[in-house]
C-alpha cells in the first residue's frame, strides 16, 4: 500500500517543527569557530572571526591556563512606533563562548585586546618562566 504525501501530512510537520526547533539553537562551522593561535616573538596571540560583535559584547577571561571568550548581542526590543505595521521582523540576539587551552603560561593581567573588522585579537605575553633561555655551556679540562 502506498502512503500519499501531502503538504498537510503530520509526519511531515512533525519532521519540520522537530528540525527547526533542533537545529536553530546549534552553532554551525565557520560562524565563530574560525581562530587561530600563534606566537610571535614574546607574545601568544589569539585571533578568532566575531562578526557583528563589537568590544562592548565581548567578554574575555583566563583562569588556569585556559582563556575564555563569550560574545553576546541581544536586539532592542522595545517598540518605539507604534504607527508601524510589521510583516516580518528579525531581532538579532547571539550569543557564543569559545574555551582553548594556553600552550604556555602568560601574564594575563598585561593581555590586549581588540576588534577590528569583526576580527577579536587578543595578545598575550609570554611569562618569564614560559620564554626560551640561554643555557651556557662550560668546559672542565681534566
């Protein structure tokens, strides 16, 4: 026996209601996973994609070796018109945390950061311990 689909049918609203629901709260790929961590010179620098943020939306911390970014932006709801008749409305409200452990121990209270170009860079300074050092190598003659 052959089962007709039709737009009406309530497996189908089922399946679309289940995969709207499910996947609009999900942060895909290349939204803002996109980061990369390298040194330069005596700094650890971090530079990761955050469109659309702003520095006043961006939070950063670093406790025990891991540094923590969270990005919120959360739309004005308040109706100002009340002349206006909207059809379609989007609010823009965003929000994402990203967690990556330091390789090397660094000075946090000296860490910079800055948006520009919806790119977060953040630069931080190696601590003493964590920079290359010398060791001088010495000749006993017997």
């Amino acid at each position: 026996m052959d089962r007709k689909i039709s737009i009406f049918d309530p497996a189908r609203l089922f399946a679309d209601s289940f995969k709207s629901t499910f996947f609009d709260d999900l942060a895909f790929p290349g939204t803002f996973e996109e980061m990369e961590m390298f040194e330069q010179g005596d700094n650890l620098i971090v530079r990761m994609k955050t469109p659309g943020f702003h520095e006043k939306d961006i939070d950063i911390s670093i406790e025990n070796d891991v540094l923590v970014v969270t990005g919120k932006v959360e739309a004005n709801t308040e109706e100002t018109d009340k002349n206006k008749k909207y059809y379609f409305k989007e609010l823009r409200q965003e929000s994402f945390t990203k967690s990556v452990r330091l390789p090397v121990r660094i000075k946090a209270e000296n860490t910079l950061a800055e948006v520009e170009n919806g790119v977060l860079k953040v630069t931080m300074p190696k601590s003493e311990e964590a920079k290359p050092k010398k060791i001088l190598v010495k000749s006993i003659a017997k």
